[in-house]
C-alpha cells in the first residue's frame, strides 16, 4: 500500500468560510459539522454526543467512514458498516498508534490522531484557529443550537496543546501545514490556503 501524500482535516474555526471547500487537498478528514456540510469529505471525526444524535440521519444518508467514541453514541444503538467506534482518553493529547484509539480533548485533536496513524507525507490544516473572528465568529457554519461557545481560555489551551505533538509529527516524518494565517497555534508553519488548494 503505497503512502498517501495528503490529508486534509478540515476543522469548524471562521477563516475555513473564506476557502474553496470543494478544493482541499488529498484525504479530507472533517471534523463534526463540517462532515456533513463541506462539499469534499472522505471522513468524519467526532466525539460529541449531541452533534451526532442531532446529525445521525444526516450521516446515515451520506454514508461516509465515520468515527466516533463510545460515549458518543450512548443513545445510538445501529452500528453500521461505516461507523467506526473509537476508545479515547480525553484527557490526554499525546497521540495513540492503536488501532480503534484516538486521543484528544476535542473532536478536531482525535481526527489529528487518526491523520497521524495514516502516515501521510503532510497534513494540510484548514480551520484550526483557535480564536473568533473580528465579528464574534466561531465556526464557518452556523453554531449549534445547543452550542455555549467555547472560551478564550479554552482556546489559548488547546493551541499550546499543539505544541505537545509536533515531536510526534517530527519523528514519523510528516510534514504539518496550518492554513489558517490567523491561528493562534504557533507549533506549525502557517501558509496561505490559496497556495495548497488543488
């Protein structure tokens, strides 16, 4: 099996409205809401319990690889062909090389995870920033209904988190782009959506 070159994870932060969806690179890993609303998804990650009981019709529809954690899908009883179900330790982000695990203390640190465990030559980021827009956005797409949003400091400690990985990315020689020039996560180098669209 020959090494995938490009993964994309496409993340719900604001600056990913300001893209050409349909236009990610390689493997597109989606993460929660954007799996069911961008154009181009090979993958969906969540481990939000709320999201996918409110989208499981939807993701019965598309059909897409999808994976979830237990706790996720407490009320949910099916497990189809395209459900995968995932352990995780949500209160660590260093990274599992288990089959079925993926660590993370949100849905968009365990689809880096599932990146990770696939080896690719580079991870293209679209989304991860980390911080609302000058308007007061979260998302690309309209917030949740149940949706609080999340809190500056919330935001400032998953980007350090990032940090906490790069040694693993360093170490399986896999290159780490974040195309999102506002992001506020520092461990990777950022580069202008516009020039690794396809």
């Amino acid at each position: 099996m020959s090494q995938l070159d490009t993964i994309s994870i496409l993340a719900g932060g604001w600056s990913a409205r300001n893209i050409d969806r349909s236009r990610l690179p390689g493997l597109v890993i989606a993460v929660n809401q954007s799996g069911v609303e961008a154009p181009k998804v090979d993958v969906i990650v969540t481990m939000d319990r709320l999201w996918i009981e409110s989208c499981w019709s939807k993701l019965c529809e598309l059909k897409k690889p999808t994976w979830a954690r237990p706790a996720a899908l407490l009320n949910i009883s099916d497990r189809p062909s395209w459900l995968n179900v995932f352990e995780c330790n949500y209160k660590t982000v260093v990274f599992s090389d288990e089959p079925n695990r993926l660590n993370g203390m949100n849905s968009a640190f365990c689809a880096l995870n599932l990146a990770y465990q696939m080896r690719p030559k580079r991870i293209v980021l679209f989304g991860f920033d980390m911080t609302r827009s000058e308007k007061g956005e979260d998302h690309w797409y309209m917030n949740y209904p149940w949706a609080k949003g999340t809190s500056n400091g919330k935001y400032v400690m998953w980007a350090k988190q990032f940090g906490e990985v790069s040694n693993a990315f360093w170490a399986a020689k896999i290159e780490v782009f974040n195309a999102s020039l506002q992001s506020k996560i520092t461990a990777f180098p950022k580069v202008a959506a516009e020039k690794v669209l396809v």
